[in-house]
C-alpha cells in the first residue's frame, strides 16, 4: 500500500507482530470496523499488539520526563508506520479486579453519586423512635410560632448549664453581668436584680429568660434574633415558652426531640464503606469477617476422629494435638470412630472448645495465632477462614450512623441491594419537593445517565453491591464500555475484544447500537468479534487468515460490510451466507431415563427451583445475561456435586435436596479462569508435556557432555535458567501510574535459559526456539519421536488451539483459550494419565463423568464451534454427560436438551422459562431463547 495521505482513515503499513505477515491495511475513522477471523490468525495482533500498542506509546510519549524514562524498556509493535492513529482506549475481556473493596457501584462510579445525593436529600432517622430528625432553623420556628399562636405572648429561653464549674453564691451574679435579668426555675419566674428570693442550691440546670415578646409580624425580626441568641448562649438549644399554649424545645443540631438521639450531619465521606469514617468499625468496610469455618475443618464429615476428621490434625505438625483428642475422648465418651457428622452437638462443642484434658479446635488456632508473625503460618490458617457477615452492620459496610440516613424510607445500603433497573425506576418515582429538586438538579439527572447506559449494555440485573471481582470477563468489559459511552469523548480510538461474550442474542442487537452511536460521535471503533449480529451490523469488516498461526496472518478481506458479505474467498462470509454451516444433528439422543435432580435452588434470584439434568446427552443451559445460570449451574450443582464427591468444599448455592449422584462417577468444571498467573507457566507446561521436550534434550550428545539433565532444561528449576528473570523471560516493571509491565529480560534477551542449556540443540533447535514454535509446528517437528507428546499436540490442534505457542505466558492467554486448554488437559488425563502421557482413544474412556463447561465458545470463530461440538459430541458418545452454560445459538440448536431460564434477569429472572429439545424451546411464545434459535434455524 503506498503511503497515502488519507485523514479519514488508519494506514498500517508492514505489521509484523507476532504471526502478522507484513499486513498494511487501512481502517476509516468514525466508522465500526470488525476484525474477524478463525482463532490465531491475527486478530489480537492487529487490533490490540499493533494498533493499540502504538496508541498507547504515542500517549506515553507525551507524558512527563520521568514517564519517559521507561520508554526505552518497552517493546514497540513491529511495524513499518501507521499513519493518522487516535489517542486509543483498549477495553478487553479480562476482569483484573481481585479486591473485595471494588463493586459495581464504585467501578461505575454510581456509589459516589449516590453518597452525594445521600448527603444532599437524606433525613436522618431515630433508631429508636423511628422518626424524623432534623435540625430547627431559626425562620423555620418563626414561621411555625406565627402561625400556629398569633397574638400569643411567649418567652424565649435557653438552658444554663454551666452552674456545675460556678459557685452557687455567683450563678446571679456572672448572669448579670452578662445582661440577663430574668431565669426560670421549675415553671417559676424569679428576678435576677434582687427583687426575688433566689435559691439557696441550684437545680442541675434551668432556663434564662432571653426576651418576652408577642406574637406578631411586626415582632418577626425580634423573635428571629432572639431564637438565635438563644441557640449562641444555650450550646445549640432554645425552648419558647407559649402562655397558656405549652412549652417547645428546638435544636439547632439534628437531635430527636423524644430521646435526646444525635444524629451525625451527613458528608459524602460518611456513606462510603472506603473510608475510615463511614467503614463499620468490626469489619473495616468488608461487609464480613473471616472465621474458622467447620466446613473447611472438617471437609468430610463421613470420617471418625481417628481416620482424620479435623483435617489440620492429619499434618505431621499437629501429630500431638490429634493424639491428645484420641486420648481426651475416650474421657469424656465420645466415640472416635463413628463418622463426625453423627456426633451429638455436645461432643462436637467439646471437640471445639475443649474442656480439662482435651484441647480443642479453637485452642489449637488460638496457638497458631500467637505466631501469625511467619508467613506459613498465616497461609496455614487462611485455609481455615470462611467469610461470614459481619453481625455489627449485618453486611452494609457502614456505620450505623449512615444507615440511619433515609431518602424516602429507603437508607444507602437498601438502595445498593437492589438492581440496577430497580434503583434506576426508583430515582424515576422519587417524590422530592421543589427545594430537594434545587439541590440535586444536576446530580439525578447524571445518575440516570449513568443507568441508562448500564441498562442500554445489558447490565441491568447487576446489583450495585455485586463484586466487581466476581464479574465475568464480559461484564467487566461491558462496565468499562458504559463508562466510555459516559465519558462522551469523540476523536478517540476504542479498540474492543468480543464485546458479546455472555451476553444473549436478544442484547447483541443492541450492543451493536451502542458501537454505531459511539462511532457517530467522531470515534473509531475497531472491534476484535464473531458474533453474526456485530458483523451484519459493522461499518467495514477486516478478515485476517486464511488459517490460524503461520499459517494465518495476511488480510483475506478488507472491505465495506456488503463488499465483505459477497467476498467468495472469506471464511466468515461462507458461514453468514450459508454457504458453510454448522448442521442440526440428524437424530437428537435418546432419553436414558437417568437424571441429576436439584431441588429447591434459591440462591440468589434462583425463584426455588427444581431441575432435572438429563444424563448422557449434550445439555445446554440457556437464558438471558443475569438469569440465574451461573447461579444453577456452576454456584449450585457443581459445587453441591464437587462437596458429594469429596473434591471442593467451596461455598455452595442453597437448595433443598439433590438426586442422582450415584449415576456419575465423578464432574468435573472446566471455566474461563487462568491456568497460571506468572509468564513461566504455559500450555505445554501446563499439559504435562514439556517433561517430553526435557528429556529429549537431556538425551542428546551435546548435554550429556556438559553435565545436563532434564532439570537442566526446565525453567522453573535454578539448575539452567536465567538468574536474573528467574527463567520468566521477562521482568516485571512496577509503572506506578499504569499498570505494571512486563518487558523482556535484558540478561537472556527473554530466552529463559542460561548460555549453556541454550547452546545444546536438538534436530538443529534449542530449547528456546522449541518453545516458541506454535502447536502446529511443533507436531511436524516431533513427529516419529514421541508419541505420548504428538497425542498431546494432536489433542490441542483438535480443541481449535494449534495457533498457540509452546511456551506462551499464561498471562496472555483469553479467557476462552485457557477454557479449551484446561478441556484439553481433562481429555488427556480421562484418555489415559497426565504422568505417562499414554493417551488413548475416546472409545476407551471412563463412563459417567459429568462435564459442566462455562461458554466454551469465547474466543471461537465458527469453523471453530464447529470444530468444538464435534468433541463435545464424542465426549457424550464415549459414555459421559456435558452441561454447557451458553448463548451460541449454533450450540443450542445442536443439544440434545435444552433448559431456558428467564425471562428476564435480576428479579425478573431466576425461573424455568421452557425445557426440553431445541424444537420444544423454538415452540415456547415465552421463550427469547426460542425466538432467536427460530431465526437462526431458518
């Protein structure tokens, strides 16, 4: 491509990133453009390795000095030039979050518009009389004394406390000379000039008469600098006395008129649970405590005491607190060898508290923690820690000072709890006076911004008090995207990954809205996607291929949608026009008559329900963003399956009951979470296959000669690796304003490896350029030498993951890539075992194994869907059952049975909309789910 001058769109010109094959393309501004392709053939390359990487080196040049000096260390893309680029926003899939401090609220930045609009509108409440407390202004009472007495004569007083630090003989005296003449005294008026007898001892407090004046409006100005007199000598308190009409106290603090309650004036700070003045004092603003959890102590309750109930007494360090309790419960009759959970209540108390001559559970912790000073100690006793609420603010986070603070009968904590639709409608119906209206006559109407955007994105069954830790990898992406459309920035370059991942047909539509809008504003949006309804709908669609790693790479299409739709040659193009397709199965398994039965699921918006998964088919559970899926499915029945099976003991979903455990062997969840969190682990690691690659070098000529084993060879060892990254590869740079970095090791130029392990080759390879070969070359490489690794390599080429390369840092695998790799590893350890590598076919495999899968398909082009169901199918085939949590519509029409939650999310959601085959589903009015695979069957 020449170097053009055009300024309506990016010129790329030579990228070689990573698999790129010298690619120069052009992308037009304020346009959609989508970047499409088979999984590895460039994608990520382009829109994020290149176009962004250059973005955001472009922004760091013109950052401070000191910024600067980093730049140097950073890897710049590997291109020729790139011409007219935009300050770039990347908003990826991945949700980085791991404190429990950030939620929804704060990562939308609702909370602080919310503790604003708290602070600005809410009335504080009595605890204990529950009823409004306010301050009383001086017009206010004014007004009220007018209205309600006029003509009426009064006195206005104020209480004299200061009596205790005086001599009763002066009380007269400092009040004279202070200008006041009159006090009340037990309803009686007594003149301070020596006209009346005073008291010979004082009452603890009485009340000094500030003016006596009547009721009229003439007398307003009068009665108004009296009150405020009033409130200056008497610390805050006035009472007007009405003649033959009563007494009234008033504040100029906010304090309950019946029991004297205080309330704090409400700041912004005071309603944030980040911040030592609002944060509950027991938890810290957590919400929870952590505390010795009997579950985690005793994960299987079917042991007795002496084959190893208390699970932390099984450990050679404690020997002797678990020999001490098989001696002390011979003593106190409890029998040590009936299984524990069919131990009375009073045996189980002794065994946890104690008593003379057997220590218990808690003793035994309250020893360790003396000694929490030593890091393994510590670890130790996390192991044993579940979060439980907090019982001083019951989970609010917050003092109770703020939760006493109302807007409409509802406190902060109250409004958190509810969705984001909900809390939206509620700010919609808020009756607020004129006065409130001037005070926040800017603030809801950015708030309901706010929750439009979030509503308009798919997020509304989002609760504001939801853990931003706890999101998939889709919402994160999908609140970093409402944020941006909140910004309202134009001339900017978004630069997006798979922003449908989680979401449902029925929201994809208008997501793709979303991106035109932004596009419509000035912005450039390059989008890296799959999905059908992103790409029917995009500006300009760029195809990157033909196949995946070396072999991919090159631009296939680049062209305005409609040019791109008719392009013979673009895979995706044959797929949307049908020429390719992902076929329905000719025959839908039969029905074995064998079920997993929950009953009773209630966890969160779970309406207690009872589900039956068929055994022995493809099942897929469907339903709209935030219907209860993950909820059903991984919180509820994998978790109650895992703690049966005696393999997790995690927090589960509550239910009632669940049946038909004894018809699997065992299940298994394969989800998007990381295989590894640092650069040294990676897929042929991670897939046991690497110990292969070692002794093979290990066995050459070269390595016996210079002394080096297998151990030589692997970079989590000190034997060979490069002792400055610690055989990372890579250094991590802490950039305190970004952040942290990897760049690459300057000592081994991020080969791992020391000089001498690097020198031996194999087949003319060292083991650095054995580690950078892709999947798919790496099978040609080894072929003929052996056969347990080709089997791995074969297995991973047939999950779609041959683009990716050996030794690739987990860090910068996708959500979806670590998925198929974790499915890899489980076909290979159910083929045969990890340890010899022996795999064998499916036919061979162990039966009734149930597979639960979290939306395999993140990160798959269609020919990879299709490549996925096809050992999806064989894995049912072989005898097993697979539960898949998905929106693909070309996965639910190819289950054999389908279960539809809905209709709708949050509070809307949580129940069985239809059940049963795909064609039943397609059949159900109620049923978007149905709706959409209707269209797509068609």
């Amino acid at each position: 491509m020449k170097n053009g001058q055009d300024k309506d769109a990016i010129i790329i010109q030579g990228a070689r990133q990573n698999n790129l094959r010298n690619v120069s393309v052009s992308i037009p501004h304020n346009a959609v453009t989508v970047v499409t392709g088979v999984s590895g053939s460039g994608k990520s390359s382009l829109a994020f390795d290149t176009l962004f990487a250059e973005g955001q080196w472009r922004f760091v040049e013109s950052l401070s000095t000191y910024t600067r000096m980093f730049i140097e260390r950073l890897d710049r893309p590997e291109v020729d030039h790139i011409e007219n680029i935009r300050p770039a926003i990347a908003i990826e899939q991945k949700n980085s979050v791991r404190t429990a401090r950030s939620t929804v609220g704060t990562a939308t930045e609702i909370s602080d518009h919310l503790r604003l609009l708290f602070s600005k509108i809410g009335r504080p409440i009595c605890p204990k009389c529950q009823v409004e407390v306010r301050a009383d202004l001086p017009d206010a009472i004014v007004d009220e004394l007018l209205e309600r007495y006029p003509q009426g004569r009064v006195m206005v007083l104020f209480p004299f406390s200061e009596c205790k630090a005086l001599p009763k003989s002066s009380i007269a005296e400092v009040l004279l000379q202070r200008g006041f003449v009159r006090v009340l005294v037990k309803d009686k008026v007594l003149s301070l000039d020596g006209s009346d007898s005073l008291p010979h001892r004082w009452p603890k407090q009485f009340f000094v008469i500030l003016d006596r004046l009547v009721l009229r409006q003439d007398n307003r100005t009068r009665l108004m600098e009296a009150v405020e007199a009033a409130y200056r000598e008497g610390d805050g308190q006035c009472r007007v006395a009405v003649i033959d009409g009563g007494s009234f106290q008033y504040n100029a603090e906010a304090q309950c008129r019946s029991c004297g309650y205080k309330a704090v004036p409400p700041r912004p700070v005071s309603f944030s649970y980040n911040h030592p003045l609002g944060a509950c004092l027991e938890c810290k603003g957590f919400g929870n405590v952590l505390q010795y959890d009997e579950a985690l102590v005793v994960p299987d309750q079917t042991r007795s005491l002496m084959a190893g109930a208390i699970e932390p007494w099984t450990k050679p360090s404690a020997a002797l607190w678990q020999h001490q309790l098989l001696r002390g419960a011979k003593r106190y009759g409890i029998d040590i060898t009936m299984p524990y959970q069919k131990l009375s209540e009073e045996h189980r108390a002794l065994i946890w508290k104690g008593a003379k001559g057997l220590k218990g559970v808690d003793q035994f912790f309250e020893a360790l923690e003396r000694k929490r000073y030593k890091m393994h100690v510590r670890v130790f006793l996390s192991r044993y820690r579940s979060p439980v609420q907090c019982l001083v603010c019951h989970g609010s986070r917050l003092k109770p000072e703020a939760l006493h603070v109302t807007i409409h009968g509802m406190n902060i904590h109250e409004v958190s709890q509810l969705s984001i639709g909900q809390v939206s409608q509620w700010l919609n119906d808020l009756p607020i006076s004129d006065f409130e209206s001037s005070l926040t006559k800017d603030l809801i109407p950015r708030l309901q911004l706010k929750f439009d955007f979030l509503v308009r994105v798919g997020l509304e069954y989002l609760t504001l008090l939801r853990e931003t830790r706890s999101l998939s990898g889709g919402e994160a992406q999908r609140i970093a995207l409402a944020n941006q459309l909140g910004a309202h920035l134009v001339g900017s370059l978004y630069v997006l990954d798979e922003p449908t991942i989680g979401l449902h047909a029925r929201d994809t539509a208008m997501l793709a809205t979303i991106l035109r809008e932004l596009a419509h504003r000035g912005n450039t949006i390059v989008v890296v996607e799959h999905d059908r309804q992103v790409i029917e709908q995009a500006d300009h669609v760029i195809e990157l291929g033909p196949l995946a790693g070396e072999q991919g790479g090159t631009i296939v299409c680049s062209a305005p949608r409609n040019e791109f739709l008719r392009h013979p040659d673009a895979l995706t193009a044959r797929f949307l026009r049908g020429d390719e397709q992902i076929l329905i199965p000719q025959m839908r398994r039969p029905d074995s008559g064998q079920f997993i039965i929950l009953h009773g699921a209630q966890e969160n918006n779970l309406q207690h329900l009872t589900v039956r998964f068929p055994l022995g088919m493809l099942v897929c559970v469907t339903g709209v963003s935030g219907s209860g899926k993950s909820t059903l499915v991984a919180q509820t029945l994998y978790r109650a399956m895992a703690r049966a099976f005696g393999l997790e003991f995690l927090p589960m979903g509550r239910f009632d009951k669940i049946e038909g455990l004894s018809q699997v062997s065992t299940v298994r969840m394969i989800n998007q979470d990381p295989i590894g969190r640092t650069p040294r682990s990676n897929p042929i690691t991670y897939m046991k296959g690497f110990q292969h690659i070692r002794q093979l070098f290990a066995s050459t000529f070269d390595a016996k000669q210079r002394g080096l084993t297998a151990s030589h060879f692997s970079f989590n060892s000190g034997l060979g690796r490069c002792q400055r990254c610690q055989g990372n590869g890579l250094e991590k740079l802490e950039m305190y304003f970004f952040e942290d970095l990897y760049v690459t090791c300057e000592a081994c130029e991020g080969r791992r490896f020391n000089s001498d392990v690097l020198h031996v080759r194999w087949r003319g390879y060292s083991i650095h350029d054995i580690l950078d070969l892709t999947v798919r070359e790496a099978q040609q490489v080894f072929r003929g030498s052996s056969g347990a690794l080709s089997r791995v390599l074969d297995l991973l080429i047939d999950l779609g993951l041959g683009y990716l390369r050996l030794g690739q840092s987990a860090p910068s695998l996708s959500g979806g890539e670590a998925q198929r790799l974790k499915m890899a590893a489980e076909l290979a350890t159910v083929n045969g075992t990890k340890k010899s590598g022996k795999v064998q076919s499916f036919s061979s495999q162990a039966k009734g194994v149930l597979y639960i899968l979290d939306e395999p398909t993140t990160g798959l082009h269609l020919a990879d869907v299709r490549n996925l169901l096809q050992v999806l199918e064989k894995l049912v085939d072989a005898g097993n059952s697979v539960i898949v949590v998905e929106h693909q519509l070309d996965v639910i029409k190819s289950a054999d049975w389908v279960i539809d939650l809905g209709p709708g999310g949050g509070h809307q959601g949580g129940r069985i909309v239809a059940e049963g085959r795909p064609e039943d589903v397609m059949e159900n009015e109620f049923s978007f789910t149905g709706k959409f695979l209707r269209k797509a069957v068609a």
